[in-house]
C-alpha cells in the first residue's frame, strides 16, 4: 500500500475537524510519541516514516489511545 500524505490528513479530518490550518499545525508540532520530532520529519525523514504515522493516526481513529 502506498500511503501519501492526503490519506493520513483524510484520518486527521475524523479526528480534529476539516480545518486545514489545525492539520497542518499537528504536522508541524512536536509529538511525544515521535520522540519530540514532529510527524512532518519523521514522514520525510525517517525510514518508513510515511507507515509510522500512518499506523499511528489511524490507532488513534480506531479508538486505540495506548
């Protein structure tokens, strides 16, 4: 499965609304869970980034919070 960038940001809409400033923003914030990286690096930077987040938002969607 090839996930892009506008696959996570359609799981991100369900889970903080439709505005496009708030889901840039979660792009752009440090996150605990990635180490204090933000999503954006580690969807760019980090080996099999773009699976990282994905996974990662997509737990949260399903309702998996831990």
């Amino acid at each position: 499965m090839v996930i892009i960038k506008s696959d996570v940001d359609k799981l991100l809409s369900g889970l903080l609304g439709n505005d496009q400033m708030v889901i840039d923003l979660w792009w752009r914030s440090a996150n605990i869970s990635f180490q204090g990286k933000t999503p954006l690096f580690v969807y760019q930077k980090v080996d099999n980034g773009h699976k990282i987040v994905y996974d990662y938002v997509l737990k949260f969607s399903l309702g998996e919070y831990s």
